[in-house]
C-alpha cells in the first residue's frame, strides 16, 4: 500500500489554472501507476486522468482533454495535475490515486488519498 497526500486546490475564476500535488510514500513510487479522479457534490467519483510508472503512457477524460496534463516527478516520488481553461463544472474533490497496475488505476481501484477541493467561480 501506498500513502498518498494531495495538495494545491483552492478557489480560482473560470478560465484560470492551478497545479495539484500529490506526494507518495510508503512504496517504491516509481514502481506505481498513477491518476487522478474528481468527485463533485452529489454526483459519482469520476476519472479524470491516469499515467504510467514511467510517464511514457498517459489518458485522459473527454472532459478534460486540452485543458489538463498529467506529469510525474519519480525522484520527488510526486504526481501533479496542471489544470488550465478552468470552468465551473471542473468543481470537485481530486483525488489521487496509485497502484502497480495502470488498468487498475483507471478502473479506481487502486490506494486513495484524501483528496484537496478545488471550486471554480463563474
């Protein structure tokens, strides 16, 4: 099992950007998958975007295509989401999420942080 302490949200005006952290620890990060995925109040957990251990690999919603990009940073054992072109729908809990297999990440089921709000003002 990995922990996983994401970091970065906060309030932003529609069309503006911020860059989420998340920090692993307790496993050999370089070895894990990893994403993110969004809950909004009310509605189902959703992806958002995955990466291979090797940052060769990456995938994304349709929903957010263009306008995020995942990276890795293996010797800070670090994930980040830089999100662009914010718009008030993109409002939500982000959390990461990691695991040794990529198709177990998209799936969601892989070790959970706790997540960091982010709220997009129209």
């Amino acid at each position: 099992q990995v922990q996983l302490v994401e970091s970065g949200g906060g309030l932003v005006q529609a069309g503006g950007s911020l860059r989420l952290s998340c920090t692993a620890s307790g496993r050999t990060f370089s070895n894990y998958a990893m994403g993110w995925f969004r809950q909004a109040p009310g509605k189902e957990r959703e992806f958002v975007t995955a990466i291979s251990w090797s940052g060769g690999d990456t995938y994304y919603a349709d929903s957010v295509e263009g306008r995020f990009t995942i990276s890795r940073d293996n010797a800070k054992n670090t994930v980040y989401l830089q999100m662009n072109s914010l718009k008030p729908e993109d409002t939500a809990v982000y959390h990461c999420t990691g695991d040794s297999a990529l198709d177990r990440v998209v799936a969601g089921w892989g070790d959970w942080g706790q997540g960091t709000q982010v709220t997009v003002s129209s």
